[in-house]
C-alpha cells in the first residue's frame, strides 16, 4: 500500500480541458472555411462528406483522449475507492491515475487508506491484548473482594488485600492511560522541520542537522526511547543523523534474540514488574507511522533503532 504511484508524462487536466473546448471551437470554424474553399471544386455534396469525416475522426480523437485521461482514472479511482470502502480481500492497487490532478488525488486516496488501515490494525490489536492484560489485575479484584467478604479476616490480611486491589486498580489505570496515548499517537500532528539538538531531550548528537518532523513529533519520539534506554541499564544515548534517516543508540545491554520480533508489539515489555506498559515503542511507530516515517530496529549487535523519513 505504500508503493508510490507511477510516474508517467500525462497533460495537466486544463490543458486537455483547454484543448478540448479550442477543437469545439475551432471545428466549425474549419468546416465553414474548408466549404468555402473547397464547395466550388469538389461539390456541396463531396464537400459536405469530406467535412463530416474529419469532424467524426475529430471527435472520435477527442473521446478517446478524455475517456483515457479523465474518464478512465475516475473509473479507476471510484472502483477503488468502492473495493475499499466494501473492504474487499485483494484490492488492486492501480499504478497511476492519468493527469497530475488524478494522480495526486489518487495518491491522497491510497493515504487515506493506508492511515485507516494502520489505525484499524491497532484497533484490533489493542482488542487482542487488552483482553489479556486486564484479565490479570481483574482476577486479583474479584479474588480480593470474595476473600474481604470473609468475617473472620484478620486485620492484617484485610489490608494486604486491599493493597493488592489498589495495585491492580492502578495497573488497569496505567494500561488504559497509555492506550489513550496510543490513540493520541495516530491523530494528525502538525507537519514541520526541527534542529535535531533542540530535541535531543539528553542524547549525545554525534551529527546534527534539520530533522523533517516537527518538533512536536520529535519531542515525543526522543523521550520515548531515550526514556527507554535508560530503563533498561542504558548510561548513555546517542543520535546521528543522515539526509536519510535518525540513527538512535545506546550503551545497554541490548535486546535478547527472542524479543528483537517483539519490541513493537502493544503491551509486550520485559518490565512488567517495575510498571512498564509495553506501549512506548507501539506509540513511536505509530506516530511516526502517522507523518509517513517509519522505525525498525538495527539487526546487529547492541540497541540501534533506525528511523526513515
């Protein structure tokens, strides 16, 4: 879905609109000079066919350019709009749309797509694993409120379960706050430029320069994982950047072959006993998702995230 359009020469949709109203204008006029000129050689009657040949392979020429350059997108672009909206299984993504006009509103239309797509995908993801994560704190409430029902309790044990009912309370809080956060990471941010030294937010920049993303953006993304470094043993952070992406590193003790497919994942974290969430790494990609960046994880040694613009 990603796979950019196509691009191939196609005449701006006003210069096939100009041209075609200048043949519809010029025609007539053709025809009226033509009969005068040529009425009196070959005949009302020849002239008269002769003028009415050229005006039908005129305007056959003219239908077949506007169906191939305006009717045909529009055809193109509606059937995939509708396999889209209808939801189909294999929707076939075409390579262009005829004019720049067609093709950049085309281009809009894939976006659009693949933005709802991706926020549909964590919908359902959220879906998934929040069954799951709440299921645990939940269990502990109803285990604990069964046992506080128990007359005999001793004082002791009362407060015990109680804290254990506060504990889950704000484990179930904390996973539904960095829901929202995941949510907040797909609304649209605004679009900008920033020096990547003024959000550094304590890397180390080894290289600095002009990052195509808003401060805003970047804020959030360099606290996010430079926070999560530090959890995980990291002394220090640092920050190169290239013409064609963010490199991020760190000094820890790295990611474990086992989790390296995982890191990503909504609710998966190694720190689940110190209150991690496992959502800080989902909210980046997803944020970065939504200002058409992207972010992975180095394959080699060590902790390197690498971010595409």
């Amino acid at each position: 879905m990603s796979r950019r359009l196509t691009r191939k020469w196609r005449p701006p949709l006003a210069l096939v609109l100009a041209g075609t109203l200048g043949a519809v204008f010029s025609l007539p006029l053709m025809g009226i000079g033509y009969f005068r000129l040529a009425g009196g050689v070959l005949g009302w009657g020849e002239a008269s066919w002769v003028i009415g040949w050229i005006a039908f392979a005129a305007t056959m020429l003219l239908g077949f350019l506007l169906w191939r350059l305006v009717l045909r997108p529009v055809q193109t672009l509606t059937a995939y709009a509708r396999d889209v909206a209808q939801g189909a299984a294999h929707i076939e993504t075409p390579a262009h749309f005829g004019t720049p006009e067609f093709s950049q509103l085309g281009q809009a239309v894939r976006q659009m797509n693949t933005t709802l797509q991706a926020r549909a995908d964590v919908l359902r993801s959220y879906a998934d694993h929040v069954t799951h994560e709440l299921k645990s704190p939940l269990t502990v409430i109803s285990g604990a409120s069964e046992l506080l029902q128990n007359n005999d309790l001793s004082q002791s044990d009362r407060m015990a379960l109680l804290t254990r009912v506060q504990d889950a309370t704000a484990r179930m809080a904390t996973l539904l706050e960095a829901q929202r956060a995941l949510a907040q990471a797909q609304e649209p941010m605004p679009a900008g430029t920033c020096l990547l030294s003024d959000v550094a937010h304590g890397a180390q920049v080894l290289s600095d320069g002009e990052v195509p993303l808003s401060a805003a953006v970047m804020r959030i993304v360099m606290d996010h994982l430079v926070s999560n470094a530090k959890a995980h043993g990291a002394s220090q952070v640092t920050a190169t950047l290239s013409p064609e992406a963010l490199t991020i590193s760190d000094n820890g003790p790295g990611i474990s072959l086992g989790n390296r497919d995982r890191i990503f994942d909504p609710f998966f974290t190694t720190r689940r006993d110190a209150g991690g969430t496992g959502m800080g790494l989902p909210i980046v990609r997803r944020l970065l998702a939504a200002q058409s960046a992207s972010i992975a994880l180095d394959p080699g040694a060590g902790t390197t995230f690498i971010i595409t613009f």
